[in-house]
C-alpha cells in the first residue's frame, strides 16, 4: 500500500488528513513519513480515536465573540470618534488613546476592519489632512 501512496502529492495526504473524522486539520505535514504514520495511525484506531477527539472542547475564535464592543473601552472611544460627520484623524485618536500612530493604523486595519468587519474611509479634509470615517 506504501508504494501505491508513495506516488500521491503531498496535497492529496492533506485533503486524506483533513477528511478524516475527529482530527485535528492540518496545512502541510513535515515530510511524508509523518502523514503516513498519521494517517495510517489514526484508520487503525478507527471510530475509538474520532470518539476520544471530539469530547475535547473546542476554543471559541475572536470572530465568533466579536458581536459587541464594551462601553468604555479605547475600541469603543475609537469607533465613538469615526462615527463623527467629520471623522477622526490619526493625530486625534493619538491623542484620545494615547497611542503611537503606526499602533493607530494597526488598530483600524486589524480590530475594525478585519476583525469587527466595519466600513472604514479613508479620506482627505478641507485642509488636505488624511481622516478615517465610519458610515453612517
């Protein structure tokens, strides 16, 4: 059986892997080696290892928890200040926070946008200075 595996990508041992029940995915294995012990590991096991695996509780992830923001945080304050008809300026949530202004950046990019998935502008004020906005 080694030998007919032996000429499958490394990819197909992963999507093997993966559909497997009650293991833990992966991405890559180390060499192939590894994935056949694995895999070959977890069949003979069988539904007793799959049994085992799914009692252990899963973490939830940051995405699933992100459904509000509480009062009285920076987040809170920040996103308070981008709701603005006018927005806010790097320099003013610095300010607010007491942050440094590539920690600014960060936070919009990350915390806002790719976690909260909000709606963040960016654009130019009557006096050419660069602001961050929130729709309405």
């Amino acid at each position: 059986m080694r030998q007919v595996v032996a000429q499958w990508p490394a990819s197909r041992l992963v999507r093997l892997w993966n559909g497997l029940p009650g293991v833990t995915p992966v991405k890559r294995f180390t060499d192939r080696k590894t994935a056949l012990n694995r895999i070959w590991k977890t069949l003979e096991l069988g539904s007793a290892h799959a049994k085992t695996r799914s009692k252990t509780p899963r973490k939830s992830s940051a995405r699933a928890k992100a459904t509000g923001v509480r009062t009285g945080t920076k987040k809170a304050q920040v996103i308070r200040m981008l709701q603005r008809a006018n927005g806010a300026s790097v320099a003013e949530i610095m300010r607010v926070t007491q942050w440094q202004p590539h920690t600014v950046r960060g936070f919009i990019s990350r915390a806002l946008v790719h976690d909260l998935r909000l709606k963040v502008t960016r654009f130019k004020r009557d006096q050419g200075q660069a602001a961050y906005r929130l729709p309405r």
